[in-house]
C-alpha cells in the first residue's frame, strides 16, 4: 500500500497510529504530497478529486479517502475489532468520540488556515475565534469524559482525541489548553507516550 503523507497532518497521524497498532507499518510506503487549501497537489488530486491527505493507495490501484475510511480499512485488514467495537455502547462511543477528535482537528485547521492561507485584508477574526470556541468546548468535553479515556488498547475514539489534542500542543502552543483541562491533560501524557503515539508525532520539514 502506499499512503500519500504529510507529516505536519494530524488525520495522516491518525491513519498511522492504526497502521502501528495493528503492525501494518511496514505494509505502508509514504509518499511525499503538499495538501494545502488552495493550491492543489496534482499528485494528491490524480487519486483524489478533494485533493486531500490521507490518500491510500491499495495494491490494485483504488484509492481510499479520508481518514475515517483508511482507519478501518486498516483495522478490518488486520482482523482488528478494538480499533472499531463492532456492536454495543462501546462501538457508539467510539464513533463518537472520533468524531469529537476529527470535529476539533477540523476547527484547528481552518483557523490556522485563517492566517496562514488568506491573505491578511481577507481574514476575519471573528470567524477564527469561532473557530477556536469549538476547541475550547471540545477540550471541556473531553474533560468531563477523562476518566472513562483508555491509554491501552484503545479505540479510534481514543486516538482521534490524542491526535486532535497533540495537533493542539504542535501548532497552538499558546493556548495553554492543559490549566483549563488537567484531568484530560493527565490522560493525555500517558496516551502520548504509547509507542504508537511517538512513532508518529508531527514535525516541520
């Protein structure tokens, strides 16, 4: 499989912690790409019309997008069912609270698009501290939950949470979430030390 790969990407993160758990790294051949908001990436867009990361690529040539969907391709490839609880309360907390980590990533993102992508006599501030509202509501809501959080064996719930909240410390290390959550902020320190976690953390090239 090849996967089409930026290491700043929290989704691409996600995609990989699955890939780690579930031993399918070394299945996994990283292509470099430049998602970006605006200016499209031919290699991303000739396999996916969103023009998007994560892209993968099966050996047969279909592409499979976005995240959610590679997650449990991943999962379903490796026989796995703790990734994705099959039936019962746990798989629609899960769910859940994949959606809760993909929904915070998703207000990160276009507010750090707000700066960085438009230009500055276009941007709108209120729209970005909107933006930012939901991460804040959302770190409340991952608080209130923080005890029922696994660290092992934990479900695409949990690893959606940990990317979002490590996409948090790599690109809003002012937001000093941790004082306003330390119930999260403790589980967080321990989910962030799996291996699975330090084998995939964001960087800058």
């Amino acid at each position: 499989m090849k996967l089409l790969f930026a290491p700043t990407s929290a989704f691409v993160r996600k995609v990989m912690v699955c890939a780690e758990l579930t031993g399918q790294t070394a299945d996994i051949e990283l292509l470099d790409s430049a998602a970006h908001p605006v200016k499209r990436d031919a290699r991303i867009a000739a396999h996916n019309p969103l023009a998007k990361v994560p892209t993968l690529l099966l050996d047969d040539g279909q592409a499979l997008y976005d995240s959610q969907v590679i997650c449990e391709y991943l999962a379903h490839r490796a026989g796995d069912a703790t990734l994705f609880p099959t039936a019962g309360l746990a798989r629609w907390q899960a769910l859940t609270r994949h959606a809760l980590g993909d929904g915070m990533l998703d207000a990160a993102l276009l507010a750090r698009y707000e700066l960085t992508a438009r230009p500055p006599d276009k941007q709108w501030p209120t729209w970005r501290e909107a933006l930012l509202e939901k991460i804040w509501a959302g770190l409340a809501s991952i608080e209130r939950m923080a005890d029922e959080l696994k660290v092992e064996e934990p479900s695409i719930g949990e690893i959606a949470l940990g990317c979002a909240l490590g996409y948090l410390d790599f690109r809003y290390p002012e937001l000093d979430w941790r004082t306003r959550s330390p119930r999260a902020a403790r589980w967080n320190e321990a989910f962030q030390a799996l291996p699975a976690m330090q084998a995939t953390r964001p960087y800058d090239t």
